[in-house]
C-alpha cells in the first residue's frame, strides 16, 4: 500500500468518519482537530439513505437507534401553541422501511468517533497554519508550532475550512450564500410536549422545540436575511444579542426560550450555505464533506452525504493502492455528479424552506395535511431516497 500515512483535518462526521474507513482498508490516518473536545451542538438531522447504508457497513446502527430522538411527530402551532398542521415521523420512517433515524448532529459525531480504531492518533486543540507539497509527502506546520510530514492531507473541517482556504484560496470564491441564518442549541429546565417537535412561524422566521429528556430541551432557529451579516465568526455574544434581536418579539415561547440562552454550552450559529468547487483536490490535498460539497441543511442531507463521501474516498484510495492521483480523480467522478443533484435540489427548496408571508405559512399547513393520504406522502417521500447513487463493496 502507497501513501498510507494521511492526516485528516477535523473531527467531526465528515473526518471520523473518514478514518474508521482508512484504519480499516489498511491505511495509517490521523486526526486533527482545533477545538480540544469534540464539539458539542449543532441541530437535529433526519439519517437515512446512503448514509444510512454507510452506517450499517460501519456496524454503528445499534448504537444510533440508542441515540435515537424518536420524535412521534413534527407539529406547527400558533402563537396560541393550537396545532396547524403535522407530520406523522413514525409513519415516515415505516415508508422508509424503518431505515431512518432523528439524531442530534453531535450524538452522531459521537457514536462513529466511538468506533475508531484506539490506535488511531486524534490531537485536540490544534490546527495547521501552513501546508507545504511535493511529489513526495505533505509537510504541515501547525499552530503550536511542531512540523510533521505526511504523505496525504485530507480536509475535512467543514463550510469554513482551513485546509481549503489554504491550499484552494479564500471561502468568498466557492461560497453560495441563500439568504438564511440558522441556530441551535439545548436549554435546561424547559420541559415542552412529550415527543412532539413543534414549530412555530411568523413570516421569514421559523422556530422550534424538542424535549428530549425532562430537563434537557433542544432549540433550533432560522431566519431569512438578504445579505449576509456582519460578525466574527467565532464571536458567539454577537450571535446571541442576533439571535435574541430577532426572535424575542415575535411571540409564541420565545422571551422564555431566549432568556436561557446564555448559559447554554453548545450554541450553534451560521449562515445557510453551499460550497460549489469544480476541482476537490489539489496534489496531496483532497477535500471532503462540507469542506468542498456542503448541500446545506436546506438539503436535510449534509450529515449523511459527509460520511458517503469519506467512506467512497477511502474506498478509492483502498481500490487504487495508495495511488492518490487515480484514487482523487475517481472519488469526485462517482461522487460529484450526485452532489451535484443534491445542491440543485436544495436550492429549489431554498424558496419554501421558511415561508415570507402569512398565506404562505397556510400553504405551508395545508400541504402538511395533504401528508396524511397514502399516495402523497409516498410520493413526497420517495424524494428522500438517494436515487442514482450505488455504494461500491470496497475489499
């Protein structure tokens, strides 16, 4: 095997995901990773599909049923929290063949980082700061100001990537901003309806609860906003005082929700965006996940689709022997033209995803009940299924 020593930048799905992969096919990868833990937040995601077959190659499945949020259904309510209209998740999941789950981002970060190899080198609470290429090998530099050579480099840290930034230039050229901001995170001690997600709307506005344990309530917000806004990235109080600016009066639960916000410990703010690239490598360098085919939350698939992308990019790197100029190239032709798909889809739904008026949320309510036929909610749902992608048996 050529190339085996890879170094993989973050630990979220995308890169755990990743090396449980290498480890497997024989590789030696490493893991780094700014933040000194693993992250904790982001929102609920709906698993299923190709990541879902991914998962169950993994043997992980046990595990993520455990994790589980088995939501009996997603409501929208009134200012009044009178019902408007639902969504049975349970009859969801039997049309697709029980091969779905709700997961909290982090929980499923969690059970494939669980399942790496223990001899796989994970270093926390650093990043790299310069990349050097040949023929040859990768050199890194990272921050704490220690060298290491590699033979490959992958990026796997996300919508605003390090690697890309440093070896494909400045996020603004790949960038596909839609005109959304969304946040997540759990509040303590603010027990809600019993295994009911529920949403409420104003126009351009959309929030929601989720108590997935007595004490424990999870959060989520998006709201639409012409141009992107000015904040530090990493400036979370900015965020808040955003967050707070925008929801606390527009009734419903949210003065409550809002005042308990600041001492939550896993908040989750960004813009709804894609990144369009037409090349995914450079050299040594290979990108995957959001890092170079984010589809959006607006997709419901970006979780899912980052660990079918790493699982095809070991794959290829196994089939090629280590050749990462053939095993590269082969990666984004299976996978690419499938993103493609995946980012159009998503920016179709980009108009509906939070109604910009009244009658537009009655639309919305009205359609939901449409839902409980038979034939419609076949019909709808056959759209979740990852058509056109078939996973190779990598040996």
């Amino acid at each position: 095997m050529n190339n085996k020593n890879i170094l993989i930048s973050g630990a979220g799905i995308a890169g755990t995901t990743l090396a449980f992969w290498l480890k497997k096919f024989g590789f030696n990868p490493t893991i780094i990773e700014l933040y000194p833990t693993l992250r904790e937040g982001g929102y609920a995601i709906d698993f299923m599909g190709a990541g879902y077959d991914v998962a169950e190659k993994m043997g992980i499945i046990p595990a993520l049923e455990k994790a589980d949020l088995d939501i009996s259904k997603l409501s929208f309510v009134d200012k009044n929290n009178r019902e408007k209209g639902n969504m049975n998740y349970r009859k969801i999941k039997q049309l697709l063949n029980n091969r779905a789950f709700t997961l909290l981002r982090s929980d499923l970060a969690k059970v494939i980082y669980n399942s790496i190899d223990q001899e796989t080198e994970i270093i926390f609470g650093n990043s790299i700061t310069k990349i050097e290429q040949d023929e040859n090998n990768v050199m890194v530099t990272f921050q704490n100001g220690l060298t290491r050579q590699f033979d490959l480099l992958v990026g796997a840290d996300g919508l605003h990537s390090n690697v890309r930034n440093l070896i494909f230039g400045s996020e603004a050229q790949f960038e596909k901003y839609y005109g959304y901001y969304t946040a997540s995170c759990t509040i303590d001690n603010f027990p809600f309806k019993d295994r009911a997600f529920s949403m409420y709307n104003v126009p351009n506005k959309q929030v929601a609860l989720y108590s997935f344990t007595e004490k424990k309530t999870f959060t989520f917000f998006i709201f639409s906003a012409n141009e992107k806004l000015s904040y530090a990235y990493h400036d979370i109080e900015k965020q808040k005082q955003i967050l707070k600016t925008e929801f606390m009066n527009i009734g419903w639960k949210c003065p409550e929700i809002l005042s308990k916000i600041d001492s939550t410990k896993d908040f989750y703010f960004d813009a709804v965006s894609q990144i369009k690239m037409e090349k995914w490598s450079s050299n040594r360098v290979a990108l995957v996940g959001d890092a170079c085919d984010c589809p959006s939350l607006l997709s419901g698939k970006g979780s899912t689709l980052a660990m079918v992308g790493a699982y095809i990019l070991a794959g290829e790197l196994k089939q090629a022997n280590g050749n990462y100029k053939i095993a590269f190239e082969q990666y984004q032709h299976i996978f690419k033209p499938f993103i493609d798909k995946k980012q159009k889809a998503a920016q179709s739904f980009a108009k509906s995803f939070v109604p910009k008026t009244n009658f537009g949320i009655w639309q919305r309510n009205f359609a939901l009940k449409l839902m409980s036929l038979p034939f419609v909610s076949k019909l709808i749902f056959n759209q979740f299924k990852d058509k056109g992608l078939i996973l190779k048996e990598y040996r």
